[in-house]
C-alpha cells in the first residue's frame, strides 16, 4: 500500500503505521479493534496526516465508521469501499470472500454492497488461518496449500468462478501464473467451481513460457496493462475472488 501511495503521489509527505503489537486484527473483538484504530488515528493526526488510508480490512470493517465520527476533520480512505464499487459494476454474479473473523462478522462488504442494489451474491467465508500462516513464517511448508484447499472446498463456494489479480501476493507460492507448458495453471477444486489460486497477471515481472516446440521466453505485462486486462476480464461476465 506505501508503495503504491509513494509512486502515485511521490511529493506527499507519509507517515506508516504498522501494528505489529496486536497483530492479527482479524481475531481480535470489534471493541479491541476500535481502540487501537483510534490510538493509531491519534497519532497519526498529531503528526500532521490529514488523510488516513485504513490499510486493513479488519480496521475498515470495524472501526471505519467509528473513526469518520471521532475524527470529523479528516479524511478517511478504506480498502471495502473501492472493491465494492468495482464489483457494483460487474456482472451479476456470485462472488466469494476470503476475510478475517473481523471481517466476515462485520458484514460490511454485503451491507454496502446491497446499497447499490444490484443482484450480486456474496458469499463470505471466514479464514482465520491465513494470517498466521503467513506472519509466522510457514510459506513453503506445504501447510500453507492444505489449509488453501480446505477453505476453498467449503460447500458455500460451488458455483463461484474466481481470478486473484494482486501486485505482490503474499502467499506467492501458491500462486501461479504460468506453467512450464505455457499454460494457465488453473487449480481445479471440483467440477463445479474454477479456483485460480493466485495472480493470473503480476506487473514488472518476467514470467516463464515455453511454446509448443519447445522453445523458452518470457512474457512481461506493464502495470497499465494487467490494469485494462483485469477491467475487461470483469466486464465479460467473470469473476474476482476478494
């Protein structure tokens, strides 16, 4: 997210706030999550910030609007806001969210989504294992992958088709791009749903390829590029798991 705010707005001061005392927000009670977004938000605002980006969705989901309220003077940006407007103008369908217990127990997304009113489904699904997994160190265990296809086997998916378009995943193991075949590594949960577990595109990045005699290259996708790609992969009737 600071990388992203630094190369769009290069001549901004920033101030970044990592709380890796309470980490994970995720399990943490609504209440506990409410009292350390307006520590934060306190400092911060002593130190001059008057636009605060909630990078959490846990921190969005519960204690957004607390924050808009308490601190009537800034201006807030959350990470729900964006991604519910952008599925606001997909096509209708039915779309699965991967969150925190924070998150999932909030409700948000589905409450500001019905806001639009528009006939979209959304399904959302706690996996409260997937921070730990990856603040603790166990990418590449193999543990990571078990816990993956459990969550994506649960019932309440069947139907969902589902592409992950991230700059930098955090499980990138597990997400794949290309094979050495050249093809679309796509893994296949049942017959009824498509589960792309990772970033079909990543930007600034040269991803193997290998053509059909056998002859190896690399392919690079330029961030406005993978930016059109993933608007007109939306527009087509397909879907985005959050």
């Amino acid at each position: 997210m600071l990388r992203a705010l630094e190369e769009k707005l290069p001549q901004v001061d920033k101030v970044y706030y990592g709380d890796t005392l309470h980490l994970p927000y995720g399990d943490k009670s609504d209440e506990a999550i409410r009292a350390f977004s307006r520590e934060i938000v306190g400092f911060l605002a002593a130190e001059g910030c008057d636009v605060i980006v909630i990078a959490c969705n846990s921190a969005s989901a519960a204690a957004g609007t607390m924050l808009e309220e308490s601190f009537p003077d800034l201006t807030f940006i959350n990470v729900i806001d964006p991604v519910v407007a952008a599925l606001a103008v997909s096509a209708p369908r039915k779309t699965a969210l991967l969150g925190t217990r924070a998150t999932v127990r909030s409700g948000a997304y589905a409450k500001r989504l019905a806001a639009f009113k528009v006939p979209h489904e959304l399904v959302a699904l706690p996996t409260p294992l997937l921070v730990p997994l990856i603040e603790d160190g166990f990418l590449g265990t193999g543990i990571e992958e078990s816990v993956l296809e459990h969550y994506l086997n649960d019932p309440s998916l069947n139907g969902i088709e589902a592409i992950s378009i991230v700059e930098h995943p955090a499980i990138e193991e597990d997400f794949y791009a290309f094979n050495e075949q050249g093809k679309l590594e796509l893994a296949k949960v049942d017959d009824e749903k498509r589960i792309l577990m990772g970033a079909a595109l990543i930007p600034n990045k040269l991803i193997y390829r290998r053509d059909a005699e056998g002859k190896e290259y690399q392919v690079y996708f330029s961030e406005s590029t993978i930016k059109e790609a993933s608007e007109l992969y939306l527009k087509s009737n397909n879907q985005c798991l959050l």
